[in-house]
C-alpha cells in the first residue's frame, strides 16, 4: 500500500470517531501506557509489552500505572495495523482529554511498533481531509501529555518497502522523547539483519529494562 493510499485507508478507518473530554480526575492514573502487540500475537499487550509494563512498575515505585492494549488485528495483512493507528489515536487523545495530569507512555513491539510511530505522525498526505473530531494527526498539545514513547523492534525503512509499505515516521514533537531500539542482527529493525531469533528476544535480551530507564526519568 503506497503512502496515500495508507492515508484514505485511515480516513476511511478512521471516520466518525470524536474525542469529548470528560471529568475523571479521581480515576486518572499517574502514568497510563498505551502498548501495541507484535504480528500474531494473542489480543493484550504481548510478551514484551508486559516485561516493559513490569520493569517500568518497579522503576516507578508507588506511582499507579496504568495500561491498555492497542486493539488492532496485529495479523501478517499488515494494512490492517491502520486499524491500530486509530485505535490508539484515539485512546491517546482520550486520555489527554480527560486526564490532563496523567503522563502517556506509548510502546509498541515489531509491527506494533510501527502502528505507535504512524500514532505520532504529525501529517497525513497532501489532499485527504480528516473528518472532524478525528484525532488523526493528534493535536499538537497532545505531545505535551506524552512523557515517553518505547519502541521495540521497529521495522525499518528497508522492510517496509520490502512489502509494499511506507517508511515509518516518528512525529517532530516526539523524536526526542523517544528511544527506538533494535536487537543487534535483527532483521527486522536493521539494515543488515540476519538473526530472525533477535527479533523475539525483546522481553529477555535487556532491552525492557534499559526502555524502562529511559521512561522513567521522563517520568
């Protein structure tokens, strides 16, 4: 799928979805994660969505910790991550909305990894209209509520062109509150890449504790 046809794809998705904020504040979480799960696996926030949740609750101690899981079909039919890209647009507006004091944490592992990057994208291709109330792209204050974004695995341009997808962009307001990591040999996330085992070490090679420390101190 070329570039403007991913954006009619999240138009088309995307229509009639309208964030309304809402009073919650006594329910509002210190920190709510936002996590998308890898190609094929089960519905919830994968293994290493719940290794990074896990080490990022003991980094922070006492501060509630909250997450959800971007609900996307997360299958090999890789178009359908656009799916996830509204999902967790709108999950990510939603929570800006009605909890303004609660730090965003967005992650993503391998596919889901490119579903949170296009979630922080800051256009949509030239000649396709949003519909109103949609928050795609996300607002621009919306970034200011996003403490930190962990990615795992990311596929990298070089893949994505491999199957027909466009390169996946982080967003200018998020680029440096994001750290984007690759396992050494993965071929998934690297140019080189040809140890396909790499790429489901995330939640055991160390990479989530070293994400976690990154969020934490955003935190």
């Amino acid at each position: 799928m070329k570039c403007v046809n991913l954006a009619v794809a999240l138009i088309a998705a995307a229509g009639g979805l309208v964030v309304s904020p809402v009073s919650h504040a006594a329910a509002c979480p210190d920190v709510q994660v936002v996590f998308a799960r890898g190609t094929t696996e089960a519905p919830g926030i994968g293994r290493t969505g719940q290794a990074f949740v896990d080490a990022l609750r003991d980094e922070l101690g006492t501060k509630t910790v909250d997450v959800s899981a971007v609900d996307y079909p997360a299958s090999t039919d890789f178009p359908t991550g656009v799916q996830g890209v509204v999902d967790g647009s709108t999950q990510v507006a939603t929570v800006a909305a009605n909890c303004p004091n609660t730090k965003l944490v967005l992650g993503g592992y391998s596919q889901g990894a490119a579903v949170v990057g296009f979630v922080t994208a800051d256009a949509i291709p030239g000649g396709y209209t949003i519909p109103p109330g949609t928050p795609l792209p996300l607002p621009g204050g919306v970034a200011d509520h996003v403490a930190a974004v962990a990615l795992f695995g990311k596929p990298s341009p070089k893949f994505m062109a491999a199957i027909g997808q466009p390169s996946v962009p982080i967003g200018p307001a998020y680029v440096g509150k994001t750290i984007d990591l690759c396992a050494g040999g993965d071929p998934i996330c690297s140019l080189e890449g040809g140890n396909s085992a790499a790429h489901s070490m995330y939640a055991r090679n160390g990479m989530v504790a070293q994400a976690a420390d990154f969020v934490a101190k955003r935190l």
